[in-house]
C-alpha cells in the first residue's frame, strides 16, 4: 500500500514533455541550447585559462546553480499559491517574485523577492503553471531533467562545441613573442663584446 502510494506521488511530478510541446508549441532555444553552456564551453575550452588557471567557468557554474535554485524555489512559492487559491497562477510575471512589492513576496509565498546571480537572468515560464510548465532562464535555460527531457521529446540534438579561437590566438602571438625574445637574446649575445677573462 505504501509502495502505491509513493509511487502515485512520484509520478503527479512527472512532467509530460511531449504533451507540453503539443499544447504549447515549439520549445524556446534558450531552453533547449541556453547561452550559459557555450559561455562555459568557451572558458573550458581556452588553452591560455588552462595554463594560467584561470577558473571563471566554475563561477558561471555555481552562478546557473543559484539560479537553478530560484526556479525551484520560485516554482515552489507558485504551487502554493496555487493550492491556496481558486485563481490559478498561470503565467510567470517577474515582478512577482523579484520585487520586493510583487504578488508572491507580499502573499508571503517567498520571505524576500530573489535575488539574481548575474544580470542576465529573467526567468519565464513554458507553458501553464498550474497544469503542465515550468520555468525556465533566459541565459542559464531550465532545470536539467527539464531540458533533457525536452530535448528528448523535440528530437533536438545539442551542437557541438568547438573550442574558441580568440583565446588560442593569443596564445600563438606569446609564444611567437617568447620565441622572437629568445632570438633576440641569441643574436645579442653574440654580437655584443664580451668581458675579458679575469
């Protein structure tokens, strides 16, 4: 009987990606390809971050983390309001949960409007949110069971990431630099006098 029961729990969230796209029309690129993962495979892919450790995709990907964070708990404050509501909450509008005056911060739904972890972030949502939707970011895309299962269901195959070539670009002209210094030393040395013996 428990078995039944968690098992009918669990499946009340699983989201049915295929009637979503049916219902709601085609999913949004920054869902399926959000700007965050090219950002990211760019500084991955940099020879001269590797050399120099320079690590800045790591704080993007704490930064798509945190606000990983705010969509379940934006999501989470609109179930509730949901349940205590015979108006249902259908379409995100920002101002409701990222103004200090908008309606899930004053229904006490959220404690404080949500802060954003880096200023590109505008959440949406995709589809009806008190039916099938979820929310998702501009630049950081969904939650990734989301994404992947939209993926999925659309048939979309994410693109290949090839590694930037500004980054490798520089790094050709330092080592062009240090192999014309060392050239420059070689010649110097050779042509300047040198000391006499003591």
């Amino acid at each position: 009987m428990l078995g039944l029961l968690l098992a009918g729990t669990v499946m009340a969230y699983v989201q049915d990606y295929k009637e979503m796209i049916v219902k709601y029309g085609p999913v949004p690129d920054a869902i399926l390809d959000p700007p965050v993962d090219t950002d990211i495979a760019d500084e991955r892919g940099s020879l001269l971050n590797n050399i120099f450790g320079n690590n800045r995709h790591y704080r993007k990907q704490a930064r798509t983390k945190a606000c990983y964070a705010n969509q379940r708990v934006a999501l989470g404050a609109i179930e509730m309001y949901n349940m205590d509501n015979a108006t249902m909450y259908k379409t995100l509008i920002f101002s409701d949960i990222a103004d200090s005056n908008g309606l899930m911060v004053t229904g006490k739904y959220l404690k404080t409007p949500l802060s954003l972890p880096e200023p590109g972030c505008y959440l949406r949502n995709y589809g009806d949110l008190s039916d099938i939707g979820i929310i998702y970011c501009d630049y950081h895309g969904c939650l990734e069971e989301d994404r992947d299962g939209l993926r999925s269901a659309s048939g979309y195959k994410p693109k290949a990431r090839s590694v930037s070539a500004g980054n490798n670009g520089m790094l050709a002209v330092f080592i062009a630099l240090g192999i014309l210094s060392v050239g420059i030393m070689i010649v110097l040395h050779n042509v300047l006098p040198k000391a006499p013996p003591s």
